[in-house]
C-alpha cells in the first residue's frame, strides 16, 4: 500500500493505522502476513487499536483488536 503521507513502506505505527483505517483487502492481508511472521507487529497493531475500543462504529479497528487478541493467545 502506498501510504499518502510516508515515504517507506515498513510496518510503523503510523503505517499500520494508514492499513488499517484505510487499506483494501490485499492491504489487510499483507499486514496478516507480516504479524504472523513477526509476532511483534500484533503488539503495535494492539497499540494502534486501543483508543478505538470505545467507539461502537471503528469496526476495522474492532476487527483487528479481536484479531491480535486471539493470536496472542494462542502464540
């Protein structure tokens, strides 16, 4: 995904959010793929999501929440 306002195309905090608020399928199912393979992604996509938890309507930032969630419990 080519992020509007980064020049790189690493998983930081602020690229996960720009996946996350944002990306597409494809974009969603890159970010899976590099948690699974670095188990400390979930621990800044958990960061990312946190302050959304509150707010019925942030459903992607739900889904991934519950998806870190299950994923660290079972890694």
């Amino acid at each position: 995904m080519l992020h509007r306002h980064l020049n790189h195309q690493r998983f930081t905090l602020a690229a996960i959010d720009d996946v996350i608020s944002r990306g597409r399928w494809r974009d969603w199912a890159d970010l899976r793929r590099a948690a699974l393979n670095d188990l400390s992604l979930l621990d800044k996509v958990q960061r990312i999501c946190r302050p959304y938890v509150a707010d019925p309507y942030a459903q992607r930032y739900h889904f991934w929440m519950h998806y870190v969630e299950e994923h660290q419990t079972t890694s």
